[in-house]
C-alpha cells in the first residue's frame, strides 16, 4: 500500500533527523512509534501523509513514487490516508458537523448526511453536531479528528500522539475506535511514548511496535 524505501529526511539547517529508514504499511496492520521527543515520529507520519518529501530514499504509495505526484496526485493520496494530529485545529466558526465533514467540502463531493450522523454517532458526538469547537473538551476534539480523518473512507489512519493531552479513560475510547478501524480492515499507525497505551492495544490486536533511534526505525523489543 504505502512503502518508504531507505528514507531520508533532513531540515534545511543541515541535521538529519532520519537515516535509511524502510518501512511497509499493508491492508489490515496496526504499527506503533514510538521513540523520545524529537526523534522524528511526527516527521515519519507527515512523511506518509505526503505532507513532506524525503530528502533521500523514495516512497511509493499504491504503485507511484509520492515525489512525482501531481498536485491532484497528492490530494488524491490524502483522501486515501486519514491523519489525526496532535493537536487537531477546527474552524471556530463551523460546527462541529461541518467541520467534521470539511474534507468532503474543500474536496468539491457530497455531504452524506445520514453517513455523518452515523459517523458522529459512531464517535458518540451526535449530541454535539451543532456544537461550536472552542466549546470541545479535549476528548471532544480528538474524537471529532478522528471523525474528520475517516469520513473520505480512507485505506490508512495515522494518529500522532491522539492520547498525549487526555486522561486514560479517554485514551482508551479513542484507542478503541482505532481498533474497530483496523478490525473493519484499515491500516493504522499511531505514534506514541505512552507504553501503557500499546500493552492495552496489544491485549487486543496484533500490532507491530517500532521504535526510532539515532535516526534509524527498529523493531522494538518484547519488553513492552
């Protein structure tokens, strides 16, 4: 599906931040990031989203090299890849609803109503659709991230930090909407320094639990 090959990436001040990094997300699989603050998990994901190029190496996404992309290439692979950012921005004068289904919106595609009553259900925020974000909890706001990273229906979800402002039962229901993501056959890839949040999804799912050091990407260790 997506494949970086021996990738790369550095800032424009010089320092590489990632080194020979190879890594495929297939159909179905759940991997884990994990690594210190810094080392590059947010870069890995945004590299993924087609929001950065690697500086060298390749990556390809369903057959074609991302460096190649056409600008409607890329908007194509991001309606295929979901993206749940630490920190999830909304337009404070939409609704929730709306902002929920702004990617269909700016895309120029129908709303399907009932679909984003379904989703927001799905999310358990059908009671606040018409809510305005600045009034969100946190939870809140990552629930209806994740809302708006699936309403195009993509193949994969990536989540950077989705639990890193929330107390855990929240962490939890939001890890179980990840779960019953990748159960329905989506591939998913959340980067997180929260162990505790991986032996939780491990007790439920196989997932593989990568770890970046030093600039390299290594399959982490059974101890977590």
């Amino acid at each position: 599906m997506i494949e970086m090959h021996d990738v790369g990436f550095g800032y424009r001040n010089g320092a590489e931040l990632l080194s020979g990094v190879s890594l495929s997300i297939q159909p179905g699989s759940f991997h884990f990031l994990t690594g210190p603050s810094g080392s590059g998990k947010t870069t890995v994901l945004r590299l993924f989203f087609g929001d950065l190029l690697p500086t060298t190496g390749r990556i390809s996404a369903y057959g074609q090299d991302v460096a190649g992309l056409s600008r409607d290439g890329t908007a194509a692979l991001r309606r295929k890849v979901g993206m749940v950012h630490q920190d999830p921005q909304f337009l404070d004068h939409l609704p929730l609803a709306e902002n929920v289904a702004l990617p269909l919106t700016v895309a120029g595609r129908q709303v399907d109503m009932a679909a984003l009553k379904d989703l927001l259900g799905w999310v358990q925020l059908a009671p606040q659709a018409r809510a305005m974000p600045p009034s969100l909890s946190g939870g809140e706001r990552q629930r209806a991230a994740l809302a708006r990273a699936v309403i195009t229906a993509p193949d994969m979800v990536l989540a950077d930090e989705p639990t890193g402002n929330l107390d855990w039962d929240m962490s939890m229901r939001l890890l179980q909407l990840l779960i019953e993501l990748n159960k329905s056959g989506k591939a998913v890839l959340v980067a997180t320094h929260d162990m505790n949040l991986i032996r939780a999804a491990k007790a439920q799912v196989s997932a593989r639990v990568l770890r970046i050091s030093g600039g390299n990407l290594q399959l982490a260790g059974a101890d977590l």
